[in-house]
C-alpha cells in the first residue's frame, strides 16, 4: 500500500495537469481558428474573383453577402437561438450554472465566425476564440464529473488561454479570466488560471513565432505637459465606448424589430458591408492590417481617419446586430485607434513644440475605447503593453484608461457584456448576483404624484393638511418649486402652540434634507434612512439637487423588498433554464410559458394533463416561489413554467396553457 500511495497524484497536481491540458488545447483550438478565417479569406477574395473576374471588378459586395447566407443558414438549422451573444452567456452560465457551457455546438459556431470573418464582417476573432477555450474548459469539468467551482476555474482556464493565443498576450489572458469571466481577483482559481495561460502561450509561440502582435518604432512619453492632453483624449474616448456599447444593442434591436427571420439578418448586414467596402475597404474583416498602419505612423490624414472610426463603428454594430458570429475586441481597438491617432495629429499641429508623437495617442485610444467598453481596465492595459511590447508610453496609456472608464460608467453602468446580461434581468457584481435590494432603483418604487407644502405659508395649512392627509412628513418648497426643507409632525411639535398661529413653514422646518437620487438602489435608499434614523427621503433630480422627482417612504421600501423577493425567484427560474440548457440535445429546446386564464390546464394536476412525449415539464414559478412540480401539482392562472422540449411539441404545449380565444386570434 505505501508503495502505491507513493505515486498516488494529489488533486492539485491533477487540477494543474488539467489546466495544462486545457491551455494546451485552447491554443492549439484557437490557432486552427486562424488559420481556418485565413482559409475562408483566401477562398472568398482570391479563388472566387480568379475563377469569377466579374466580382473583382464589379461584384466585390456580393461576397459579404454570400458569407451572410451561409452563416444565416447555419444558424438557423445547426446553432439555433441562444439567450446571450458570445462572451455574455460564459459569464451567465460560470455565476449561475457552474460553469456548464453546450460545448457540442462549438464547432459549428467556431466555423461560422471563420465565415463571418473571412467573408469581410467587420467583428473581431477575440469572441469566438474567447469560446473556444471556455467551452474546452466546460467540456473538461464535465466529462471528469467535477464540482460547479472546479468546472468554472476550467471555463475560466480556457478563456484565458484564448486570450493569449489570440493575442499572444497570457497576462492579459489572465486578467481578462479574473476581470470578466469571475470578477473576483481574489479567486481561488489564480493558479490554474496562469497555468492554462502559459501553456497556450508557450504553444502559440511554438507554432507561430514570439513576435507581438503589432510592431510598432520606439514612441517617448516627453514631458507632464502632454497628460492634459491624454486627460481630453480619456474623455473624449470614454464617451465613444460607452455610445458603440449603445449603439451595438440599438442595431440588435433594430434587426430583431424588423426582421424577425432570424437567418436573413446576416444577409442584410453583409449587403451593407459589402456596399460600404467598395469604398472604404479598410473597415472589411478584423482590421489589424490598418490598424499597424496607423501605429507605424503611416500618414492617412485627420479627416480619413475620423471617417473610419464612425464607419467602423457603424459597421462592426450593423454586423454584431445582424447576427454575425464574432467579436467587439478588434473593432474597438480599430476604432480606438482611428480616433487616437486623428486627435494626436490634431494636437501636434495645435502644440509643435511638444514634438508630440500621434502614434502613441492612437495606443492610448486603443486602450481606452476597449476598456471603456467592456468595463475592465487592467486587461486592456495589459492587452496593449504585450500587443505592442512597448512600455514607453504606458504612464499616459493608463491615465487615460482610467479617465475613459470613469466617463464610460458615468455615461452607462454597464458594460457590453453586463448589458446583454441586464436585459434579461440578471445583474452580477463580483461573479455573483447581488444583494436582493441592489435590483430595484428608487425610480421603481417612488412617489411621483407629489403633495409638498410652500415655505411662506403658515403652519396650521401644514397642521390640517396632515391631518387630512395622514402624512407624518412632507417636502417643502420655495415658490419656484425648488426644494428648501422637510416639514415632520415632530417639527412641530416643538414648537410651543401659542408660536404655532403666526408661524411659517419656512421657519419650522428642517432645512438639513436628506436626498437620495432618483438612479440609486432601494439598498442605498435604506442605508440613508438607517445613519439618520429617518423614515422618509426626497428624491431628487442627480444633475439639479433642487429639483424634487419623488418621494420616497419607508413603506414603498418594504414594497420594494416586495418587488425584489419576485425577482429573485425570477432569477432563480432563469438559473433553472440556465442548467437545463446545458442538458438538453441538439433538438430540444428550453421554453417558458405562462398559463393564462382560462386555459385548459387551470385546476388540473400536471399528471392529468397530456402532455406531449416529447415534453418535461422542469421547473414552475407561482409568484415568489419556484417549486419543483409534481405529478400532484395543480396548475393555477399566471404560473409560469419552463419545458424541455423539442420544436415539434410546441403547438401542443401551447394549446395546453393558453386560452382557446388568443389561440384563435393567433390562428
């Protein structure tokens, strides 16, 4: 037995061998990756305008075109519908499924992003390959049946091993695991997240060189006085990330509104790619060609740089909305760039005794724009410096990082993952959801039908008015309506009653107001109200502190925790689907359906309802609870359950939980 026991592996070193071989495979994933786009890219511009001279010379649009129809049409009969694009449902199913990812459809995912990408889809390789990794990383936690925290340091491992492969940039592979994927950097998870770093790195550089990704001459940070300079370009760059964040989801909605054929929205972007490359060539496919160019400093001219900042922006958010598979990496360092290195040219014409270097202020945007974007300012500094290998201009480059994410979260909260997330109701800090309260804005619960009392009234207005009101407290206001004061009963009751008669409002109530702004958490709003012990907050206007909005009571807080619990078990309910998902075959499908009134199933037992073969009924909310169902659950109006199912049973289902009038309407 000792013999054995001896050679006996501990779990750290099988975790760290697992690790190893995840990088491994990442690497080796996302350098097929590559060379599958590059294939993709030789067969639409070389072999196709060689065999067709037609699309050389008159044609070339159609081939972003043509990309769009088979990336449509493998989305629509290979991937299917999925709740989050790309990086977002990592982050989705590594809080809230363990980690478990559909590893199966990876592949058919991986070459329709070769297509969208070789095809000329202005979207970047970072997401896909991001993909690669995580799912390698899922695949391994669950064939190895490992626990929920193995299996998310797996997903985490591999996507940090995407990173670097992709970029040749393992630090920022690392903090891009920690920042995005886990948002924790105390994970405990470090170890076999730098593991899987290096060993894709170390792969990468085996098979395809050391070099970094950009070669860019030797740029100088000279003198403190070009930081006023980086401080304008944060500014100005952050507000760009958090609009290309905007205008991403805008272009999304825009295409799910229109066109509801969900395979004939690629066809659409690709046309209006492939119209606009005929003139501007330089926003077709990922881009770093130019974007070397421009940090070689190779003179394109102000004017044309600013036009391809906005068309790249346009056009990478017409492809993402579209449903191209791909990333938002690449175009943002484009966009940052363009941007940058336009605003140096700018300033070394208006300062040339700076002897400033626009190159580097294109680095700097680069940087900026991204972090901005995705809300993670260590990798984007990291991603940069291993990029370029250039540490000369890192001082301003972080500078400005961190002025453009200040103004990018002040202009929106969330990143372009967090808003993908947000919009289905999920909202994660830390890699985890948050405290019930920190979900509900005192905008949802407040009081907007306001009563206020004026200052220069008396006091007995204020006196019947409670009375008749059964108000304990009210806000008080000059004749502007501009707050000035809150009137309480224990005000005036310190005042003695022969004052009480020829008092004013104004001078019997407290001008030390309390506020809360109309966009902070019920969960902030009750922090106030507990350090001053009161029961009430005026709720005001964040850029006019005088202008009243609300009002907001201790029992529209409780009303609020109300609201919260409802959510929760929201929440729970899409945990739920998040796990089934995982399990569910290359056929089926996870629906939620609620049951309407009058639907045949209200007041039946789920064992007495015919349900279709092909169906489990998994999950059902009923208000604040989710319960498991039973064969002995009666089915009551407004539950919402969730089915595991194929496409064929739908109808069926639908019949069972609806009413027999909207069916047919619908019919």
């Amino acid at each position: 037995m000792r013999r054995i026991d001896r050679f006996r592996i501990s779990e750290s070193a099988s975790l760290g061998l697992i690790a190893i071989l995840v990088g491994l495979g990442s690497g080796a994933g996302v350098w097929l990756f590559k060379g599958l786009i590059d294939l993709v890219h030789e067969l639409f511009y070389t072999k196709a305008t060689a065999l067709i001279p037609l699309i050389e010379s008159r044609g070339m649009f159609l081939l972003p075109i043509s990309g769009g129809l088979v990336v449509g049409l493998m989305l629509h009969f290979f991937i299917g519908e999925e709740r989050h694009h790309g990086v977002a449902g990592i982050i989705e199913a590594v809080a809230l499924a363990g980690g478990r990812l559909r590893y199966r459809r990876m592949p058919m995912k991986a070459i329709a992003a070769a297509i969208s990408i070789g095809s000329g889809a202005s979207v970047g390789p970072e997401d896909p390959s991001v993909q690669i990794g995580a799912n390698l990383g899922s695949l391994a936690g669950q064939r190895l049946r490992l626990s929920d925290e193995r299996t998310r340091s797996l997903v985490a491992a591999g996507t940090a091993g995407a990173i670097a492969a992709a970029f040749n940039a393992p630090i920022a592979g690392v903090f891009f695991a920690l920042e995005i994927i886990l948002g924790d950097f105390s994970s405990s998870s470090v170890g076999m997240i730098v593991i899987s770093a290096v060993a894709s790195s170390t792969f990468t550089q085996a098979v395809s060189g050391a070099q970094p990704a950009f070669r860019v001459p030797a740029y100088a940070f000279h003198s403190a006085w070009e930081l006023p300079l980086y401080l304008i370009l944060g500014l100005l760059a952050g507000t760009i990330a958090a609009f290309y964040v905007r205008l991403l989801y805008y272009a999304h909605d825009m295409f799910a509104r229109w066109l509801p054929q969900r395979w004939l929205r690629p066809v659409i972007a690709g046309a209006i790619t492939g119209v606009v490359g005929i003139f501007i060539p330089q926003v077709l496919g990922v881009g770093y060609e130019t974007i070397e160019k421009i940090l070689y400093g190779v003179d394109l001219g102000i004017m044309f740089l600013l036009i391809l900042m906005i068309v790249k922006l346009t056009m990478t958010s017409i492809c993402i909305g579209g449903g191209f598979p791909g990333g938002m990496f690449a175009p943002a360092l484009f966009i940052g760039a363009a941007f940058g290195a336009a605003y140096g040219e700018m300033m070394a014409a208006a300062f040339p005794a700076l002897n400033l270097d626009p190159p580097a202020f294109a680095m700097a945007g680069m940087a900026t724009v991204l972090a901005g974007s995705i809300h993670a300012p260590f990798t984007a500094i990291l991603l940069l410096f291993e990029m370029t290998r250039d540490y000369r201009v890192i001082l301003p480059l972080m500078f400005a990082v961190m002025i453009g994410m200040l103004i990018s979260q002040r202009i929106d909260r969330d990143s372009v993952y967090q808003r993908s997330l947000s919009r289905k109701g999920i909202r994660l800090e830390r890699g985890r959801d948050v405290e019930i309260l920190e979900g509900i804005r005192v905008n949802e619960v407040m009081q907007r039908e306001l009563l206020t009392l004026q200052e220069d009234e008396l006091l007995d207005t204020a006196i019947w008015v409670f009375e008749q009101t059964r108000h304990h407290g009210l806000p008080v206001v000059n004749r502007q309506g501009e707050l000035t004061g809150i009137l309480t009963l224990q005000d005036i009751d310190r005042i003695e009653p022969e004052y009480r008669k020829n008092a004013r409002i104004g001078d019997v109530c407290s001008r030390n107001v309390i506020t809360v702004f109309e966009d902070e958490t019920i969960a902030e709003a009750l922090r106030y109200m507990g350090a001053f012990d009161i029961g009430r907050l005026a709720v005001v206007e964040r850029g006019n502190p005088k202008h009243l909005v609300g009002w907001l009571r201790r029992s529209d807080v409780i009303r609020a925790y109300d609201q919260a619990l409802t959510r929760r078990a929201a929440m729970r309910h899409r945990v739920q689907q998040a796990r089934l998902g995982v399990f569910q075959g290359d056929d089926a499908g996870i629906r939620e359906w609620v049951i309407e009134p009058g639907a045949p199933s209200i007041g039946k037992r789920i064992r007495e309802i015919h349900w279709p073969k092909e169906c489990i009924v998994a999950s059902l909310r009923r208000g604040r609870h989710l319960m498991v169902p039973r064969g002995e659950t009666i089915l009551q109006a407004g539950d919402v359950i969730v089915t595991v199912s194929n496409d064929s049973a739908y109808l069926e289902i639908e019949k069972i939980c609806s009413r027999a009038e909207s069916r047919t309407t619908d019919d």
